[in-house]
C-alpha cells in the first residue's frame, strides 16, 4: 500500500511536471493538470496521509519551480473532513482554486 502511494503520487508529481516543461502547451492544459495533481494531493491529504511524507515526495520531485511543494503546503492549511460528501466535496474546491489561481496567474502573466 505504501509503494502504491508513492508510485500514484510519484506519477501525479512527473506528469505536471511535465506539463511544465511543454512550452507550447496550452495554459488550459497546464492549468488542467494542476487541477488534477491538486485534487490527488487533497485526497491524500483527507486519507491521512502526513504531511511530511507529502512535502517530502514533493521535494524529491519538484520541477515546476516550487508547485509541488506550494500545492501540498495549501492542501494541508485546509482542514481534514470525514463525511464523505464534505470530502469529495473539498476535494473538488481545492482542484478548482488550483486550477483558477493558475488561471488568474497566467492571464497576469501575458
């Protein structure tokens, strides 16, 4: 279970990164894949998963100049919930604030 965890976020870690490096991708798609990679890192996050383990494979695996680390550190100021609608429900927001500060940065950044 533990090199399960690590394998998915691993991967989560490398396909952003990726998305990163790809210059003539678009910001939708750049945007969609930290949307994605932060709705993992939630899910993570309410599994309870700590996060120091979290920080630490964000680390290891940090290429988009600090995203990795920047979306575990926001995910874990969000509090953990149990009911279960709560919880995929906060794993939801947190995809789309991911997704529109990404957004809003790229808009600023042309």
């Amino acid at each position: 279970m533990k090199n399960t965890f690590k394998i998915a976020i691993i991967s989560a870690l490398f396909l952003a990164g990726t998305a990163f490096a790809q210059v003539s991708s678009s910001g939708s798609e750049l945007c969609s894949s930290i949307k994605e990679l932060s709705k993992v890192i939630m899910t993570k996050r309410q599994e309870g998963v700590p996060y120091s383990s979290m920080y630490a494979i964000a680390a290891k695996n940090d290429e988009g100049g600090g995203i990795h680390k920047f979306l575990v550190t926001s995910a874990y100021i969000k509090p953990r919930v149990f009911d279960l609608d709560a919880r995929v429900a906060i794993v939801e927001d947190f995809g789309n604030e991911q997704y529109n500060f990404c957004m809003d940065v790229l808009r600023k950044g042309k």
